[in-house]
C-alpha cells in the first residue's frame, strides 16, 4: 500500500505529525511530507481532515454502488466546441445506455455556458456548467481542481477525456487527486453485461496486440480517449439537457502557471481527423514518387493525403500526416488505402473509417479483413485508371 500527500490540498496543521507511530511525517515549507520510514498503517489517512493525505489502499475498497453516471470532459477552442469532444459524447451515450445512467457533459472555462445545448443536441442529459476567470484555456491546474471537486461530489461511475495534449495532461492530474486509475489512449470503451465494469481497449507491446483493462474495484473508472476513434452523434435540434451550475473554488496555487499568449505554430500542421476523404499509402508504394500518385488523386477527389509508419520513416510523407498508433486517428467518410498491408497499429487508427476501399496485391494482406472493397490488384494500375475514370466523370458534369 501506498501513502501520499496532495500537495495542493495540505492545510499544514500538522495533525498528521502527531497521529504518525513512527515519526514518518514532518513539516517542509508548510506541507507535511512522507519519508521511508513509513509502513503505510494509515494512521495519517485517517486524522487528515482536509483528505490531502490518500492511499492507494482507500481506492481499492471504494464502495461502487455510491457511483452512477457517465461524464465526458468538453474541451472548447476558439469559440466553438472541439470535435473530439462530439465523439467523447457519442461514445458516452452507449456506454450510459448499457448502464441504464445518465450521459453528463462537464464544461469548466471562463464562459462556457453558451455551450450546453451542444452538449445536449449532442447526447448529454446533463451538462455541469463551470465558470470562473481563472478557468483559461491551458491551464490544467484550475482545471484539475474544478473536476476534481466536482467528481467528489457527484461521485461519477465512469470520466471521460479526449488523448489531446490538453486532456492527456488533465486526466492523469485528476485521476491522482481523486486516488483512482487511468487508462490511457483507449481505442474501444464498452461496458461488461455481468459486472458492469467498464471495458477500456488500447493497443499494447508496441501495438502487437489490443489489450483490454478494467478497474473493478475502484472509482470513478477513467480513461483518455484517441480523437478520430469513436463517432459523434448526429446532432439532435432541440433535445434538452438538465443544465447545472457547480462552485469553483479555486486556490492560489492553481495559478502558479500562466498562459501569456497563445500562438499558431509558424508551420501549419495537418489535421487528418477532420478530413471526410483521405487516400493513405504504405510500403507497396514504394517510394515519394510513387507518392506523387497518390497526391494526384488526392487532388481529383479533394482528399488530404496520409500514411503508414514505414511511409513516414522512409521519407516519403511528413510525420504530421501518419496515421496509426504512433500518428492520428481518424474516422473519414471514405479511406482509400493503397498497398497498406494492414498491421494492427495502422488499422488501431483508421478502423473508424465509414468505407475503407484497399488496394493491395496480396490477397492475404490483413487490411481486406476490415475493408468494404477490396481491390486485388496494383496499385500502379488501378490508380491511374481511377484517376482519369474520375477526371472523365467531371468533364461530363
């Protein structure tokens, strides 16, 4: 059993120094710290009236009957709600239907509310409104404590977070505060019919298998979740939530990190994930050149251009558009995948896909185990053909 203070919520009354047996406990710069002559006996755990002190032990006998409902985390930007945060709530919706609960959205920033019919048109049945100046847009630390105050109170069955670099650095400040644990960079969410336990699938050992983690015993159930994996629900005008406003109470400390500007990176980097047509090469393509195909059809058909992890080691394609485990997730309205075998950490990001049109000659490749047509053939025929078919089909409109 582990033993620790949360810094942030150490009142220094130095309670805990004189519950301590062994003299474990003292007091630095006003905050109790653990040394290794503690046994973790709990003593401490048990006299701390601001519950700064936690145990890993008070985690694993959590009573799970007090915990209901699904929250996703939104994530806003630029004035308008990230997409993520649509497939956050898309996936939620399922997993709150298989448990018979509520889908709560939680919205934490300086003015959010305008917000909450999204979230309800979206699929939330509740939508926790949290407002205050100090809530700014990359600050996790204010962000962390709201969160963290409010899934006290509620005692939520499952967090959700979006795996951007926002979320990946929210959630695990979350999940430590509140003593539970955190998987992430789930690429399926699902929920146990007998146990009820949430079901969190991310990919393992490097992407050779899909591993599938639950937290029986502990709550809330946490996870980061890939952007472009899960779908969004169509939007449903007019559906209503039950909108709630919670309390911040936010702390000086929470302020210790300031943004003083945000800028737009000088290089534009590309975001598959809201692309609605994407053709992807891999290693049968063989080269940049063959690349250029690639692009030209692309052009035609008004797509953005992606590829493996091969792709992006051999120099043929930009890191920014790699697509798989290790690059972006996507969920587009058509994949065309050319010579792409089909390993799982490829497929781990592009499964999502509405229709996935391969072209391999390998008749045993693994990506025609998940695609809607599969194409037999070389790529350096088939393209071309398609590629005047299409320019064909214009002229004549």
């Amino acid at each position: 059993m582990a033993v620790w203070v949360e810094k942030d919520d150490c009142a220094g009354c130095e309670t805990c120094v004189e519950a301590c047996p062994l003299g474990a406990i003292s007091m630095r710069d006003g905050l109790a710290i653990i040394d290794e002559k503690c046994n973790s006996c709990g003593a401490c755990v048990e006299s701390c009236s601001t519950g700064a002190i936690k145990s890993d032990a008070a985690a694993a006998k959590a009573d799970t009957s007090q915990y209901r409902d699904v929250w996703i985390v939104a994530e806003t930007r630029h004035g308008r709600v990230r997409p993520c945060t649509l497939e956050l709530l898309g996936c939620g919706r399922g997993l709150a239907n298989a448990l018979d609960q509520r889908l709560c959205a939680v919205l934490a920033g300086k003015e959010v509310k305008g917000f909450a019919a999204d979230m309800a048109e979206h699929g939330a049945d509740v939508v926790y409104v949290m407002e205050d100046a100090g809530l700014e847009e990359g600050r996790t630390l204010p962000h962390a404590r709201a969160i963290t105050d409010a899934a006290r109170e509620k005692k939520p069955a499952v967090v959700l977070f979006s795996a951007t670099p926002f979320g990946r650095e929210l959630a695990p400040r979350v999940s430590r505060r509140l003593g539970t644990g955190l998987t992430a960079d789930c690429t399926e969410l699902g929920i146990d019919g007998a146990t009820k336990n949430l079901l969190q699938t991310r990919p393992a050992w490097g992407g050779n298998l899909m591993a599938t983690i639950y937290s029986p015993d502990s709550r809330p159930q946490m996870s980061t979740v890939r952007p472009g994996v899960m779908k969004a629900l169509p939007r449903e005008p007019g559906r209503k939530a039950d909108i709630v406003g919670l309390k911040v109470n936010l702390k000086a400390e929470d302020a210790r990190l300031q943004v003083v500007e945000l800028k737009k990176g000088l290089r534009k980097k590309v975001d598959l994930t809201e692309a609605k047509i994407i053709v992807s090469g891999g290693n049968g393509v063989g080269s940049k050149e063959g690349f250029k195909l690639l692009e030209e059809l692309a052009a035609v058909l008004g797509a953005e251009v992606a590829g493996t992890r091969i792709a992006v080691e051999e120099g043929w394609i930009t890191a920014d558009r790699q697509v798989g485990q290790t690059g972006q997730s996507v969920c587009p309205d058509l994949y065309i995948a050319c010579g792409i075998s089909g390993a799982i950490q490829h497929r781990s990001g592009m499964a999502g896909a509405k229709t996935i049109v391969a072209i391999n000659t390998d008749p045993n490749a693994p990506i025609f185990q998940i695609a809607d047509i599969a194409v037999n053939a070389d790529l350096f025929k088939v393209v071309p053909e398609l590629i005047a078919a299409l320019r064909a089909r214009g002229d004549e409109c």
